[in-house]
C-alpha cells in the first residue's frame, strides 16, 4: 500500500482515542500505523463500493438478470 503523509494532528488525535483502548503505551510510530491502516481499510471499502456499482450499472446497460 502506498503511504501518504499523515498530519501530526491525525496523529495526536489517533493516540488521544486509541491509548485508553491499548495496555501498552503507544508511540507516535504506532499512531501513524493506525491511521495508515485504517485509511487503507476504508479505501479499499470504498474500491470494493466503486467496482460493484460499475457492475451492477455494466448488468443492466446490457440487459442482465439484475435488470
């Protein structure tokens, strides 16, 4: 997965809601791991999105069952 920049705001609020949540302390490198992941999580959701309304606009264009 390609990395983006994360904001040091992105990070200082990941660690504020995911510390309480975590035994352990987390480092900055921890929080900007979070926030990558779940960026690639949501993105990912968001292709799969993309790719099954093309195919379902693919389906009815050419007169498939969903049509």
């Amino acid at each position: 997965m390609q990395t983006r920049e994360t904001r040091p705001n992105h990070v200082d609020d990941t660690l504020a809601v995911w510390q309480r949540r975590s035994r352990r302390q987390l480092s900055r490198e921890d929080a900007r791991e979070i926030v990558e992941n779940i960026t690639g999580f949501f993105t990912i959701l968001a292709e799969w999105s993309r790719q099954e309304e093309r195919e379902r606009y693919d389906a009815k264009t050419r007169g498939g069952i969903d049509a």
